[in-house]
C-alpha cells in the first residue's frame, strides 16, 4: 500500500420503533397514535460490530424508516422520512446527540406517490433548513408542462414549513450544496429557490456568465452547484463561479491551467481533477487533485494519483466531516487544515480502498476491493481505517460495519435486518 503525501456521558438513549406505516400527527386526522418510544434501555437492541471508537452500549435506533437522513449540525437534529396512510409522508426529527424525539412535519402527499420524495440539508445565512422534495405531474398530465418540482422546506430548529412548487420539464437533479436549494436538468439550465422566502429564480444557459476566450466551457455545460457568489459552472473542460472567479485563474501550480474538470461538489468545497503540465516529470502517468475553496476559487489541498486505466462513468462523491476539516472521495483523503492530501493506490496505480466517511477527528472509513462506498457501507469488502492525521492505514475486523456519518459524537450505522426493514444506528464515541 502506498500513500502518496502531496502537499459527561450520553442520557438514557430512546430505542425509536418506527412502522412503514403509522399514524398521523401534527394537524392530521388519522386515529393512529403518533410514532414514539416503545422501549428504554441502555442502549440499542441491535448490536452491530463496529469500529473500536464507538460503543454499543449507549445510542439510539429507528427501525423502518428510509434509509435517506439528514443533519443540521447547529441545531443537533437529524431527520429522516416516514410513511403515513393515504400514500404519504412525513418528516421526524430526533436529538441526534440523545435519540430523543424532537418536531415532526405534517403528512402531506407527493405528486407522485409511488416514488419516495428525497431528503436534503442546506444552510442559508444563519439558519439550517431540510427539504424534502419530489417530482411528478400536476392535473390530468397530458403535457409536459404539467410536471413539476414539489419543495417542502422546513426550518431545522422548529420545523415551520414553506411549500414551494417549480414548474420543470424533463427529470430534475435537486441539490443543495448552499445557500440556496439548486435544481437544474443536468445541463445548462437551472433554477435556485431561497430557503428563507421560497423565492424562485430561474438561469437560462444563456446567462451563465460565459469566461472570455473559453470555447471548451460551452462545450457539455452544466450547472454543478452554488457558491454564495453564484452558481458554479463547468464546461468540457475549465469551470467557473458566474460573476465570480474562473478556474484558469486559480490552477494548482504545475498543472495545465485550461485542464481543471470538477468531479464533486460539497459545502465549501469543489474537488477538480488537474493534467500536470506538459513536461512535468510525471505528465504521461499522473493526474493532480485539488480541493478548492468554492468562494474564492483557490486551492486548498492536492493530491496526485495515477491516471485510471479506464475513466469511471461517475466519479466518487466528496464527502466533508463534520469539523469541515477533512474531506474524502473515493481514494482520495485530504486535512484541509494542514493542507495534506493522501492518494491511496497501489504500486500498480490502482485504487485499494474507497473511502465512504470521515469524522471530525480525521478518521476515515472505508473498504478495499468494493465497488463504491455503497458497497463499503453495506459491509462489502475487507473495511479499514485511516488516520488523515498521520496517513496510516489500520485493517479492521471483517465482519465491522463502518459508519455512514459523525455527528454529535455519534457515528451513524446503517442496516437491514432479515425481514428487509431498514435500521438506522447511532453508537456514541467510546469513552
């Protein structure tokens, strides 16, 4: 293996049983109780192997609900979707730290049922929101302009909620990577909603803020994501922030400055993959990863990794702790904080180990030989751990099941048991 360095005590927790059909609460008229504890203990029925940082003696666990979750980190909560009679849905919220219950949304019904509305966090100015959002058609659907983006935003500290509904042709891609909620074709047209206002503002392709003498950004254009500068655009090659910086002029010294593809993007951050400069030692073989910080443009951190056999279809998605000091992507690791940036490979350049998360201490979790970090999650492959501190690589036990996210001192584990219901964990840190 080679890394290739470049540059008191938890209460009481709630065992939450929630059924993938339950009754209604917050202004509903089912007859059915609200979803609430049905059990103290001292910890989870459910006792999953896990890394050595985290007990199983102490936490919390919902059963049934869907797999998807989000954080607010300011606030503490976390939330996750249910289902209720009637074809539809609704948001809870616990304590994330305790496993306490907290707010829960109204049940409300997508426009299309049969499809489980996503979940996403965003933060705008001072306040934390999460949005469920869904597509699907509005009347009888004969046209396409029937069809529409369905936004459900909830403030995280109360959960007072703004339904706002984009009219959108064509399957949306709906992101959040902040201020504003994001959604666009997976192309050049896209429209930003604000959180706070529920304001709605479309951006034609034509009002990208193309960059002067730059015939490759329209060429594939598509809107990646936002900074609070603006929208962040890339095109065959190079990217930009509209009316904010341009990649040619933030390159990573040594590589070619016309060259920069983003791969992911993530809150405060873009990771872009660089060519070396023509006539660097390494040119023919190795390609440069950088993290650059999306307000400003500059690169923060880099990496060099060999260039990839066959180029993947999709590229790992970043993943940020929750200190917003380490960042993760396949085999890619970097301390933002130190400006140190780990390629994990093998002598032959091939990537051993995908990671999929990363806590607030700089520990990385992930697995060799699997797929993705799906695959790590679910408990694919031989799981390891790595200290972005030092860049050592620590195998783990076979059988341990890796956290999907860190939060409050809580690493987040998920799990299906036999009868196909989904479980949702959290072990606190040991100690």
């Amino acid at each position: 293996m080679r890394l290739a360095l470049a540059g008191g005590v938890l209460v009481l927790a709630l065992l939450l049983l929630v059924a993938t059909c339950e009754g209604d609460s917050g202004g509903g008229t089912d007859s059915r109780q609200p979803v609430k504890p049905v059990k103290k203990s001292a910890g989870p029925s459910t006792r999953l192997t896990v890394p050595p940082e985290y007990t199983t003696a102490r936490g919390w666990e919902i059963v049934g609900a869907a797999p998807e979750y989000a954080v607010s980190r300011p606030t503490g909560r976390l939330a996750f979707l249910v289902t209720a009679p009637g074809d539809r849905y609704r948001l809870r919220t616990i304590d994330a730290a305790s496993g306490k219950l907290a707010w829960s949304g109204p049940a409300w019904r997508p426009p299309d049922p049969s499809h489980f509305p996503k979940l996403l966090a965003v933060a705008a100015a001072d306040r934390q929101y999460f949005v469920t959002w869904a597509y699907g058609t509005a009347g009888d659907g004969l046209s396409a302009t029937d069809t529409f983006v369905s936004l459900d935003v909830y403030d995280a500290a109360d959960g007072d909620r703004r339904r706002v509904e984009v009219p959108w042709n064509g399957a949306p891609q709906v992101t959040a990577t902040g201020p504003d909620i994001l959604i666009s074709d997976g192309r050049a047209n896209s429209a930003v909603v604000d959180p706070a206002t529920g304001e709605v503002s479309r951006v034609a392709a034509e009002a990208l803020g193309y960059p002067k003498g730059c015939p490759s950004c329209r060429q594939l254009t598509e809107v990646r994501g936002q900074s609070a500068r603006g929208l962040l655009v890339s095109g065959a090659r190079e990217f930009w922030v509209r009316g904010g910086w341009f990649s040619r002029n933030v390159a990573p010294r040594g590589t070619d400055r016309r060259s920069g593809v983003p791969t992911s993007v993530a809150p405060g951050w873009v990771l872009a993959r660089w060519q070396l400069a023509k006539g660097a030692r390494r040119a023919a073989s190795h390609e440069l990863w950088a993290v650059h910080d999306v307000t400003t443009g500059k690169p923060v951190v880099s990496a060099q990794c060999h260039k990839p056999a066959i180029e993947p279809g999709r590229h790992p998605q970043a993943v940020v702790a929750a200190s917003d000091g380490y960042l993760v992507a396949g085999n890619l690791a970097f301390d933002l904080g130190a400006a140190r940036g780990f390629c994990l490979e093998d002598e032959e350049g091939s990537a051993s180990v995908t990671l999929a998360s990363v806590t607030d201490r700089g520990v990385a979790y992930g697995a060799s030989n699997v797929r993705d970090a799906s695959d790590a999650l679910e408990g694919g492959g031989e799981p390891v751990a790595v200290d972005l501190t030092s860049g050592s690589l620590s195998p783990l036990s076979p059988n341990v099941r890796l956290p999907g996210a860190e939060t409050a001192g809580v690493g987040l584990f998920g799990w299906t048991d036999r009868r196909d219901r989904p479980h949702l964990i959290g072990y606190p840190r040991a100690g």
